[in-house]
C-alpha cells in the first residue's frame, strides 16, 4: 500500500508539474486577488481580525480550484486505469496528501504575499507560521471528498464552494480567530486550535476514507 | 481458475437496452458480445467486469473455486476500452513505472512485440491514437490479467497492429478469461463463442 | 389518517395553549410566547437533519432507494424548519435585543444548517438524473451530520450567547415553570409528530413516482 501511496502521489506531482493547471490556477487567483486588495484598500486596514479574515478568505477560495485533480482523473478516463492497479482507498489517501501539499505551498505563498502587500505586522511568527500550516492542511483534509463529488457530476465553477464551505466552517472560524492573535499584542497559545484543527480533520478524514469508495468506483 | 457468472441480468438506460442475460466465462475461454451500434455491447462488457451494475440480476466472481467481492474484480483485471486511458502527460515508461513499479524483461519485450519500444519515452499525449491503443494494450497485458475485458481493441490499430494484437490474444488466451466486445467479425473469431445482442436479447 | 386528526387536534391545543393558557413570562411578557413556536421548530430542524444523515448511512449500506427518499424527504422539511426557525428567532431578537441579527452562536448554528441545506439541494438538482446521484448525495449527507454537530453543539456552548438557557419564569431564576415546560413539551411533540406525518406523506408521494417511472420504463 506504501509503494502504490508513493507512485500515485509521485504521478500527481509529476502531471501537476508538466501541466501546470491547478498550480497556475491558484497561485494567480490569490496574487492577482492579494494585489486587489492592496491597490483597493492603498494597504490601509488596520484591524489584526480584518487582515485574518482577508488572508484566510484568499487562501480558501484559492483552495477550491485544487478540485482540478480529481475533475482531471475523470475527463481524461484516466479513473479506472488507476483503479485497475491500486485500491479507492490507497487514490484517496495519495490525492490527500497531494491535496495538502497543493494547499501548504499555496497558503505559504499568499500569506507571506500578503503580509508583504499590506505591511502587516505578525507579532507571533511561530504561532502564524502554525497556524497558516495547521489551517491550510484541515482545509485540505475536508474538502478532497467534496472534491471528488464536484468532479464526478463534473460540475465546474461554484459547486465545490458551495458544498465545502458549510463543513469547513468550524476550520475557519478557528484559524480566524487564531491568526488575529498572531497579528495583535494579544497573548497567543495555538495549542487549542491545533488540536481542535487536528481533531476535526481526523474525523472528516477517517469518515471520507471510509465513504471514498462507495462513490469512485463506476464511470 | 477464474470464472465470471452472470444470472439474467438487465439493464436499461432511458431505453431497454437488454434483460434476462446469463453467461459463463472460466479462464482458458473467451466470448465476443456481438450486434449493432447501441445494442448494449459496451454496458454488458461493463457489467460483467462491475465497472457498471445490472439494474437487475447479478454477477458471481470466482478465484480458484472461491467466491470474491464483486468490487474487487477490477484488480484482476486488464481492460482495453475507450473509457480507460493512460495517463497522457506521462511517457510510456513512466506510466509502466506507476503501475508496476519498473520496466521488466517481459515489458521490453512487449513493448518491442508492439512496435513501441522506440517510443518509451516520449509523452503519451503526442502519440497517435493507434500508438495509445497500442499502449493500452500493453499496459493490460504487462498486468497478467485473469480476466481480459476488451471494447473494440481493434479499433484505431493498422493491419499489422491488429495482426499483432490477434497474435497476443491467442498466447494469452490459455491462462486468461477473455471477454471481447466488438463490431469486427474478425476480431470475434478469435473468441470460442458469443453473445449476440439484438433488439434487447441476447442469443 | 387516524395521526393526521390526532396531530391536528394536537396544534389546535397546542395553540391554545401557548396563546390564551400559558402565563407569559415575567420580565419578558407576552413575546415570550414566540418560544414555545421558536425551539420546537428548531428542534424539527435538527431531527429533520439527523435522520437524513441516519437515512444516508443507511442507503450507503445498504442500497435501498427507501432510504434516499426517506433522507431527501427528511432535508425538505428541515430546510422549510430552518426557515421558520430563522424567522421567528429574528422576530423575537428584533423585540429583545433590538435587532433582528446579532450573529448570536446559536442563531450562526441554525444558519450553518440551512448552509447545509442549500448545498444539499444545490448538489441534488445536479445530480438527480445521475445514476451515481442517489450515492453522492448521502455522501455529502453523511460528509455534512459528521462536520455539523461541531457548529451546532459544540461552538454556541464555547462562547456567551444572547439566547437565554431556559429562563423564562416568575422568578428571573434560570428554570422553567412547571406551566411553561409542560406547554413546551406539549409543543415539541405536536411539531415531531407533525414532522413525523409529513415525512410518512412525502415518502408515499416519492414511492409513487418511483413505481411510475419504473412503470414507464
């Protein structure tokens, strides 16, 4: 299972790197909608909690093109070549980790673009740094089920968004209001988030492994 | 032994398309699914490998006299089919390194048998579609399938790719269950028997 | 038949109960009354949800197309609850608290579920004519009951609300009167068994199109 973990992955990140389409995708939607931002505001906010929301809505709606990946399983028939060699579960697990190593880098580079962009000042840079990591993994954790219902209906724009954004709601509220602790004076412990972060990505993980091969299996 | 038992299934889609389907394959046999354009030759071979279910009826799954989870077929199986593609931003070699970990004695082979080897490394998406038909060929071959399911394999091959093709089928044909659905009377003379569908029924 | 006259009889106490019988509460007056309306149909929104996400389970389980009606039948009402819940809240918040949002952890958790709600029929008139259709939305059914509960149980008893813990008595103390709780039970139960009758009615009407589609075909 490690081995056929390793080759699936490998593959996404290799097709990912030659195609460029879900990287390209989000890493121009949250510049081009970071730099919005800055020229729309002059870079004057202020409020630590405004700047969270902001930052955390970019790398949301950035997230929700990473559907890319299993809508292109399904429009190059290329979904049952894959199962003919590896079990549902074992695709689950490797488009997850896919999924959160897609979602990391791109939260990593909006947030810091961000923080350039407006001028913000992080008070707790570890504690950001987790949290940015933390929140930007859950998300991914959640969504790569609803990600797969999006491609198998192979319905494109706003359904995906529509569908992840009432289950990962408990996510955001969480790393909101962590983050605007990172950008005030306030006194800063993650661990709650964290482990809050960590609790509800395991469950809606665990139950989307269990449910992932009832729906990827006809074509 | 691996043997596919089909009990009076049917299926319809906004149509009928057939019903009251029963059929045996065993390894060592092959069956071509025969009749005309939208007969249901394509479901039917879906059916029978549970890429699709029978709206009524079942299908059994034996290995070696043992029952085994119908979901589980598909891991026993080499399918050559327009719905099933490699994956086109890899080259051929990196697609055989996916599925089965390296290039083996036995893939070279294949690939040089195909006329293919030549263009191992080359991405899949700049390839013709005989040479991707080619592919898939190999690909289900390489896999040493117990059951054999075959959509047209024929179609987009030239007369030397489907004389090969011909060739393979018959030195697999002993250790492999084969189910073929085609329009092509000669590809369906290579099969022991058929299943011709016509208007609904199948004979 | 025999429910539907029982349940109407019971609405019709029930209304009588909390309009002319029921003392209203002290400080709050008489917009106390919206309360014995407000929780059971927020009680209805909740049950209507967790016996979609039951039905789904089930359907996955087991594949019988009695459970995705029971589960599409279930979502229909508790979206019409939701609605009803939201807007009697925002009626009694308006004469309360003075306006008629205030994004209170409890109003925000009856608001992540009509969320659900509207994803759920905007997944369904995608996909209802999909063979796999019946499978993706228990699903995203199944996806949404394991998320919600932290919104929804979890979140509005980690921060303050606005909502009162039962409060509404004579005294100010944070209990029911006897009068006020029996008139509420009372309620709860007309309203489940109302949801009751018209998931047994629903689940006919989509057993009957089921048969005739067949028929058809």
């Amino acid at each position: 299972m490690i081995k056929g973990l390793v080759r699936n992955i490998v593959k996404d990140l290799r097709i990912e790197f030659r195609s460029k389409v879900v990287i390209s995708l989000i890493l121009s939607f949250s510049v081009i909608v970071t730099i919005s931002i800055g020229f729309a505001s002059g870079g004057i906010i202020g409020s630590p909690m405004v700047h969270a929301i902001l930052l955390w809505v970019i790398i949301f709606f950035s997230g929700m093109n990473t559907s890319h990946l299993f809508y292109r399983e399904i429009e190059e028939h290329t979904a049952l070549f894959n199962l003919m060699y590896y079990s549902p579960e074992g695709i689950f697990v490797s488009k997850l980790i896919v999924n959160c190593i897609i979602m990391v880098a791109v939260a990593a580079i909006a947030g810091l673009l961000y923080l350039f962009v407006m001028d913000v000042s992080v008070y707790n840079v570890s504690g950001f740094a987790i949290m940015v990591l933390a929140g930007s993994s859950a998300l991914a954790v959640c969504t790569t089920i609803i990600a797969a219902i999006t491609a198998l209906v192979q319905a494109r724009g706003g359904l995906f968004t529509i569908l992840s954004f009432p289950i990962t709601l408990p996510i955001i509220t969480v790393v909101i209001k962590s983050t605007t602790q990172c950008f005030s004076k306030e006194i800063y412990s993650s661990w709650s988030a964290i482990l809050f972060l960590l609790a509800f990505s395991t469950l809606l993980g665990v139950v989307s492994y269990i449910l992932f091969p009832y729906i990827w299996r006809e074509f | 032994m691996f043997t596919i038992k089909a009990h009076n299934i049917s299926k319809r889609y906004s149509y009928r398309l057939f019903s009251n389907i029963s059929c045996s394959v065993s390894t060592g046999e092959s069956v071509a699914i025969v009749g005309p354009n939208g007969s249901g030759k394509s479901t039917l071979l879906k059916i029978l490998g549970n890429i699709v279910s029978p709206d009524s009826g079942r299908v059994e799954y034996f290995d070696k006299m043992e029952s085994i989870p119908a979901h589980t077929v598909i891991h026993y199986a080499g399918i050559v089919a327009p719905y099933i593609q490699c994956y086109n931003h890899l080259t051929l070699t990196e697609n055989i390194i996916f599925a089965f970990g390296s290039v083996t004695d036995d893939a070279i082979e294949l690939l040089h048998r195909l006329d293919m080897y030549q263009h191992k490394d080359k991405v899949l998406h700049t390839y013709s579609t005989g040479m991707q038909q080619r592919c898939k060929i190999a690909m289900a071959l390489l896999k040493k399938p117990k059951v054999l399911l075959l959509d047209e394999p024929g179609s987009n091959l030239d007369d030397s790719g489907r004389k090969i093709l011909f060739e393979l089928i018959k030195e697999i044909q002993p250790f492999t269950a084969i189910i073929m659905a085609t329009n092509d009377s000669r590809e369906a003379k290579l099969c022991h028997r058929s299943i011709v569908l016509d208007k609904g029924i199948g004979a | 038949m025999v429910l539907i006259i029982i349940d109407a009889l019971l609405m019709l106490a029930t209304l009588y109960l909390i309009y002319i019988w029921v003392p209203p509460a002290a400080i709050l007056g008489e917009t106390s009354r919206i309360v014995y309306l407000h929780v059971p149909l927020a009680w209805v929104s909740t049950l209507a949800f967790i016996v979609a996400g039951l039905a789904s389970i089930q359907y996955i389980r087991k594949n019988a197309i009695e459970y995705i009606h029971c589960a599409r039948s279930s979502v229909h009402i508790g979206f019409f609850f939701s609605i009803l819940t939201v807007i009697t809240g925002s009626l009694w918040a308006k004469v309360m608290w003075g306006s008629y949002w205030n994004w209170d952890p409890r109003e925000t958790s009856i608001t992540l579920l009509l969320l659900v709600y509207i994803a759920y029929f905007s997944l369904h008139q995608i996909v209802h004519t999909n063979p796999k259709g019946a499978m993706l939305e228990s699903v995203y059914l199944v996806i949404a009951f394991v998320a919600s509960p932290f919104l929804i149980f979890v979140v509005p008893r980690l921060y303050p609300s606005l909502h009162p813990e039962p409060v509404i008595n004579t005294q100010g103390a944070i209990l029911l009167d006897t009068e006020m709780r029996l008139v509420l039970i009372i309620s709860v139960v007309t309203f489940t068994l109302f949801y009751a009758i018209v998931l047994k009615l629903l689940l006919k009407v989509y057993k009957l199109e089921y048969v005739c589609t067949e028929d058809v075909s």
